[in-house]
C-alpha cells in the first residue's frame, strides 16, 4: 500500500487517520469507488485503525479516545478557531491554554507561533501575507495550508468591526466569514485589573481620557512598560482619580460591543468566557468545576463539543501551579485614594478591589 499512500498524500504523507485532512473524507465518496480502491481503502482503514482519531457521529467529526468532537463543516477547509481579547486580559496565556487544551483533546492545532496575524495596521506580522494581496488572501492561504494538514487554525484578535468601511478589514471579515470562522470572547470580570495592568504598560490614555502612569515602588515615573513582563520590575499604576469611573466602565464595554459586532457580522460562536474562570484551577483545586464549565464553554463556543470530565481531568495536572492574584495594594500606588473612592460609588465598583 506505500506507493498508493505516498502517491495520494506526497511525501508528507500522514502517518495515521487522524492526520489526514478531513478533506479527504467526503460521505458518499465510497459509493463511487471501483471495487479495487474500495479494498484499497478498506485495508488502509483496518491497518490504521488502532491509530486512528476520526469517526463520523450523527452531526460531527469525533475523536477516538476522547470525547472530544469537532461541529460538521461543509466544503475543503477545517473552520478556523478566532479568540477575541483585548489587552490585559490574558491573551497570551489563553490561546496558549487552548492550543494545550485542544491538543489534549485530540485536536491536531496548526504550529503557529507569530501573534497578531489580522492587526490590520501590520498586516506583514501575518506569515501568509503578501504586498499584492490583502489579510483576507492571507488567512485564506494559512487555512487551506492547515486543512491541508488536516490541522485546525487558531488565532487571536484584538476586535472585528461590523461597522467598518476600511478595504483590507472588510476583506478580512468575509474571508473569515466564508472560512465558517468560529469564535468565542474572552474578557476579564475585574475591570481594575485590565485599567490597572494598561497604566503599567504605559497605555496612559484611550480616546484622549487620561488613565494614569506606571511609578515605581517610590512613587518615580517608570518607562519600563511593557518590558516589566519579562524584567520582572516592581511597577505601579498611578490611578487617575478624576477618570476613574469612566474608565472601567470602557473596560467593562468590550465584551458585549465584540458581542453585538459579531452578531450582526453573522459568525458563530459570539459566547462570552471569562479569563478568571478558565485559571482559577492554577491556584485551587477547589476551583476545578469553575474552571471545567468555563473552558466547556469556550470550546463549545469554537465549535468542539467535549464531555466536561474529560475537560476537568486534562486541567488537573495544572492545580496549585499558580498562586492567586496579588491584592490591589501590590499594584496600584495610590490605593487609599482609589479605595476612598471606589467605596463611595455604586455597588458594582464597590466589590472590585480586591485585599
């Protein structure tokens, strides 16, 4: 069978079923076939089968050995897998956890290691991206390059406008759209934590209302910024008080806006997970049920059904790595005054700081 194996697939031919691109698979194919490619085929199956990670169920592709199943797609191409997040709120950590995650599952993720691939403004940090096409070409490219692989594309974006007139983001939303993207919100509940971490990162300011700066344990400006991540300086928020109402309720906005946008874009998905769920295993395993319905829903969001066992028992090898977050008085400078006044406001504000 080798010389049929190698001819059908090339050189990169897949070692098992489950690396074969789903492609490959279409229902009545077999009904055509001549009796000796029938047996052909047959004989592949049955030698592969101790290997294999696909079987067809009533309204998905399902995993053998898990429980894990991905939603049936029509055409060539496997729908990527699109995590909507803005900043500080844990982007890097969740696409990570949900590659891992999927990976554990039985799910083949396409190797992708350039983040932002669809920021519009830098369209060359998109690894298919070409001078003579636009983001839309691009993304079409790297998903046929996955299906191909019979590997699933996941990615992340800061937002998709329905409102938008610019070309290369309209294209970029129909090229998703065709693709059957399927996507899911990740926000953070506490809006102080994504205000305090933005003013630490030096994004002083949003739509001209200021939001603070980043000090020193001292008090002293501090233009460490970003890099802070990977320095491991102590940095600060300065917390603007004059502002601070209406900035955390601009935090608070996006999960819903992305919501609507793509409502009425027309993707699926649109579910709203919370990033302190899907960790708050690290720091308890009390907390492992939280953080097995919130990466359930994530999953379900992107178009992959699992059963929430077997979802809980892939997250305990993480229990206890990480301790809990650092109470508010580690991080903002001016916590008294914040508190003052944050305990003045509604109650909604009240409950946000955290001791």
């Amino acid at each position: 069978l080798k010389p049929f194996w190698l001819k059908r697939f090339g050189p990169q031919a897949p070692r098992s079923l489950a690396e074969i691109p789903l492609a490959n698979f279409p229902s009545m194919q077999i009904f055509t076939m001549s009796p000796g490619r029938l047996i052909c085929a047959l004989s592949v199956f049955v030698l592969l089968a101790p290997a294999t990670a696909l079987r067809v169920t009533g309204d998905s592709l399902s995993l053998q050995n898990s429980t894990a199943h991905l939603q049936r797609f029509q055409g060539p191409l496997i729908p990527p897998m699109l995590i909507l997040q803005r900043g500080c709120t844990g982007s890097s950590v969740v696409i990570r956890m949900t590659k891992d995650l999927l990976a554990d599952l039985g799910v083949a993720v396409f190797p992708l290691s350039t983040k932002e691939i669809v920021r519009t403004g830098q369209p060359y940090k998109n690894p298919w991206w070409s001078p003579d096409g636009d983001l839309g070409d691009a993304m079409r490219k790297g998903v046929k390059e996955a299906s191909d692989a019979g590997q699933v594309l996941v990615f992340n974006a800061f937002k998709l406008k329905s409102w938008t007139k610019e070309r290369e983001e309209l294209a970029l939303n129909k090229a998703l759209l065709d693709m059957d993207t399927r996507t899911v919100i990740v926000h953070r509940r506490n809006p102080l934590d994504i205000l305090t971490c933005e003013i630490r990162d030096c994004f002083a300011s949003v739509h001209g209302v200021p939001r603070g700066y980043p000090v020193d344990e001292k008090g002293k400006r501090d233009d460490t910024c970003f890099d802070r991540r990977q320095t491991g300086a102590k940095v600060k928020a300065f917390v603007n008080l004059n502002h601070l109402e209406e900035n955390l309720d601009d935090s608070s906005a996006y999960p819903e806006a992305m919501q609507s946008s793509l409502r009425d874009l027309g993707f699926k998905g649109r579910r709203i997970v919370y990033y302190e769920d899907l960790v708050s295993h690290e720091y308890s395993a009390d907390n492992l049920d939280i953080s097995g319905k919130a990466w359930h829903r994530l999953l379900i969001s992107l178009g992959v059904s699992v059963d929430i066992e077997d979802i809980k028992d892939k997250l305990k090898k993480a229990v206890g790595t990480y301790p809990p977050p650092e109470p508010h008085s580690e991080l903002i400078y001016n916590i008294e005054d914040v508190e003052q006044l944050l305990s003045s406001g509604p109650k909604s504000m009240q409950s946000l700081l955290r001791h």
